[in-house]
C-alpha cells in the first residue's frame, strides 16, 4: 500500500519537473540539423560569429535586414558558462577583422566592437537554472550612425 506522504512528494516531484522543463525553453531557435542552423544564423548575422552550438532565440530577437548589414538585437542562448563566452568574442573577434573598443569581465560582461562602418555591443550574462548556461545580447548598428539628443525644454 503507498503511503499518503509518499504519494505527494512524488506527486510533488513531478510538477517541479514539468514546471523546469517549461522553463528551459528557449524561445522560437532555428530549427534541424546543426549545419542548418549554423547556415541559417550564419545568413541572418553574417560575419558574427557565435560560440559552438549557441543558437538564435527568435522570441526576443529584433533582426532588421541580414548578413553583415544587419541592424537590431540578437537574443542568444549558449552552451558555455558567461566567462568562456566571454573569452570567445575577446579572442575570435579580432581574428574576424573586428576592432575591440572596450571590454569589462563583471556580472554583465560589456564587449563593443567596430568593423568597418559597424559597431556590435556584445552582452554575456549567467542563463537561468535549467536554461541555456549564458545569454548573450549583440545589438548591432551603424558606427556613426546620426543620433540627436532630445532637445530640452
């Protein structure tokens, strides 16, 4: 016979399963192979490159255009801690002809780069329990590009 208690820790467990499931979804990524979600975010980010197997969250992206004239937000969930992701966009950027303004390692890890008539402000911070183990953030824009000021009354 089962007991009572035993019936509710386990009916316990399984709901805090099912509850961290639905937590660990990663928004609408590219879907298939490997190779096809690398060639898919490959034509909608051009040359910025992502870690190994990090993949494009759909949901909270905002991708105006594609390849390297792209413009807005990439959402990303990778698989590597924040700080190997880190040390992937401070080592293989450059690598890319990506010019390193600034970089600050905290919490909310801050990297900006320029490459041509582009600037690509990178931020890598800790994923969620039973998430991707970093989100990284590149918003991507014109380097100059012309921004005015709200004009003060």
């Amino acid at each position: 016979m089962i007991k009572t208690n035993t019936l509710k820790v386990s009916a316990l467990a399984l709901f805090l399963s099912a509850l961290l499931g639905a937590c660990a979804s990663s928004g609408d990524s590219p879907s298939g192979s490997p190779q096809e979600i690398q060639e898919v975010q490959s034509q909608l980010l051009g040359d910025m490159l992502l870690p190994q197997g990090a993949r494009l969250n759909g949901t909270d992206s905002i991708i105006i255009g594609r390849g390297n004239e792209w413009v807005g937000r990439a959402v990303v969930n990778a698989l590597q801690g924040s700080t190997d992701v880190y040390a992937f966009f401070q080592s293989e950027y450059p690598k890319n002809g990506w010019t390193t303004v600034t970089a600050v390692k905290a919490k909310t890890s801050i990297l900006v780069f320029t490459k041509a008539d582009r600037t690509a402000t990178i931020e890598v911070v800790d994923g969620s329990l039973g998430g991707p183990k970093s989100i990284i953030v590149i918003t991507s824009s014109p380097k100059n590009a012309n921004v005015l000021a709200p004009a003060r009354k």
